[in-house]
C-alpha cells in the first residue's frame, strides 16, 4: 500500500504521540482536515501538475511525483556549474514506497524542463509557469532544495518552540505552497490554538473554507482575523491592510450567498470572547462606505479601522482612513474615493 507521504515527526510534534514510522491522514489533528482533503479539488491549483518520475536513493523505488514549480537559481549555477545542486522545488511528496523524503536521483526530465523554461530568457516564445528563476528563502533566510527538507528546518527550530504560533503558521505555508492543504489546514488549526491571535492563520483558514464553500467556518476565522488585526506585529502594514481587505471582501461575499447569515463584522459574542471592546461595530455600522468586491482597495477604509494603530504606519498619502477619530457619530456620506493607481 502506497504510504500517506507524511512527517512522522509533524504528527508527533502535533499530537504528542508516536505514530510510527509511516502514519496515515487518520493521524492528522484538526476539525477541518477531513473537509479540506475530501474537497482537495476546489481549491484553486497553487501551480500546474508538474509530474517527474523519481527513483529513491533508499529503497531504489521509482514513483512519480508532482514537483511544483521549479527555482533555479542560475547565479549560482554560474558559479559552480552545478545545475541540481541549485533546483529548488516547492511540492511537498516524500517516497510512497518507503516514506523517506529528499534523497532522490534527480531525472533527466527536471533537467530537460529547466532547460525549456529558460528558452524565453534567450528570445524564445513559451514560458512555462512551473520554472522559475531566483532563490527560495525561509522567513529566516535559510534556503533548502526540497520542501521535506525546510520542513525538516521548520520542526526543528519548533522542537526548540513548540508553542510559537508564527513558526507554526509558516510551516502551514509550506504545506499549502507544496499542494498538501490536508497538512496545511492541520498545521494552521494547531497554530491558533496555540494562539487565538494568530492572524495570517486565521486568514488562510477562512480562505480555504471559503473556497469549499463551508461559510460559517469561513466567516469565523476571517472574523478572527479582524479582531486581532490591531495588535498583530509580524506583518508590514500595507500587507496587513491588504489581507484584512480580501478577507472583508470574502466576508461581504459569503455574506450576499448566505443572505446575511455569515456574519460581516464581528458579532458581539465574539467581541465579548476576544476581550477586544474597544472596537465598536457601532460607529463601523454607522459609517456608510461603497464597497465593490471587484475592487478590493474599496475595502481598505474598513480594513484600516480594523487596524487601529497600525494603520498610522501607512504612509499618510497611502491612507483611505480619513477620519481624524473614530466618531460614535455616524460619518457622513462620502463619494467613492479616486482610485489610487501605481
Ligand atoms: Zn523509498
């Protein structure tokens, strides 16, 4: 039987139980793991199938794996003539022979693709989406070939932490970058409830509920999102502000399908739970704004009140923002803002 290509190691860390050397989905902590894989195919793709044939070093076993998208880093490759030293992948497949991850004879296909991909580089016609050039780097810098091997890095800068939610979130992005939401939605559960405040998890949640279409989850963590938006830190502000935007349009979305039953703004239950009463919905509600889900910056106000002194590191001229205080006073109406272009 074809193994689950997963980290015995992630479940323990995840569980706090061995589960051998080979465990299955069923080992996956997490309510939302089962929905998500189920539903795997409405996810919109993170890349095209891009299917090699790979032998493993460990069990001599061939089987063919979805690669992701391929990053030369071809300065390097300059330097030292090594060409596989320098392929990255962002697919995350370890052998479903034998479980081991990283240690693969490289095919000649690989090679071959890098090589076409390059082809518009020289003056040709066809680029091709799953070759890229440049360096994949971790948030800490560190760069690896596979994806089993920076989620080796990952685990053990978390075996040092375990309870570091950020750490955790980013883990979850390498899963999902690598096409194993299953893995990427259980890993994103783990990391808010180790901190409810974890806003990037919070926002890749709702959006691949949203994407299966389970809106009340959806909604919720969105909802999460905003709430703690304020005192997240590990963000820069303008990317903070367009997150919060996608997630109030998603919101504003699932809301018109649901006819109001998802919820837009936090409700007062979930205000009261995140102890976050200094915001409002009240002057929020009173403010009348012209949003247009085909324009998400039309959602920046909102976003930036959800922000709440963060949003004064946004450069004055880039702010949508211009009321002086939040007023219990409804704000007048006011005409849709120019839209800003770079
Ligand atoms: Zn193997």
């Amino acid at each position: 039987m074809a193994h689950s290509q997963i980290n015995p190691l992630l479940i323990q860390m995840l569980t706090g139980k061995d589960a051998g050397e080979s465990p299955t989905r069923s080992a996956l902590p997490g309510a939302y793991v089962r929905e998500i894989f189920r539903n795997k195919e409405q996810l919109s793709p993170i890349y095209e199938k891009n299917h090699h044939m790979f032998t493993c070093k460990s069990c001599s076993r061939k089987g063919k794996y979805d690669v992701g998208i391929l990053s030369v880093n071809s300065e390097e490759v300059v330097k030292d003539g090594d060409t596989q030293k320098h392929i990255q992948m962002t697919g995350y497949f370890r052998c479903k022979h034998c479980n081991e991850a990283g240690n693969w004879e490289l095919p000649n296909s690989i090679l071959i693709s890098i090589m076409v991909g390059s082809l518009p580089l020289l003056g040709g016609s066809e680029s091709n989406p799953n070759v890229s050039f440049g360096k994949n780097q971790l948030f800490d810098g560190t760069s690896h070939q596979y994806a089993t091997d920076a989620e080796e890095h990952l685990l053990q800068i978390l075996k040092e932490s375990p309870g570091d939610a950020y750490i955790w979130n980013r883990l979850g992005n390498l899963y999902q970058k690598g096409n194993r939401p299953e893995l990427g939605v259980s890993v994103f559960e783990h990391s808010v409830r180790l901190d409810p405040k974890q806003v990037e998890s919070h926002y890749t949640l709702g959006d691949m509920l949203a994407q299966i279409e389970d809106f009340p989850n959806a909604g919720y963590h969105f909802r999460q999102m905003l709430l703690h938006a304020r005192e997240y830190k590990r963000l820069p502000a303008e990317k903070l502000r367009d997150m919060l935007a996608i997630g109030l349009r998603e919101l504003f979305i699932m809301s018109d399908h649901t006819d109001g039953e998802v919820s837009i703004l936090p409700t007062p239950e979930e205000l009261e739970a995140s102890a976050q009463q200094e915001i409002q919905p009240g002057p929020i509600v009173g403010m009348e704004m012209e949003v247009f889900p085909d324009d998400v910056e039309t959602f920046y106000p909102l976003a930036e009140i959800f922000m709440g002194l963060r949003a004064k590191e946004i450069p004055l001229r880039e702010r949508t923002l211009n009321v002086p205080k939040v007023s219990k006073a409804p704000v007048k109406k006011k005409k849709k803002k120019r839209k800003r272009r770079k």
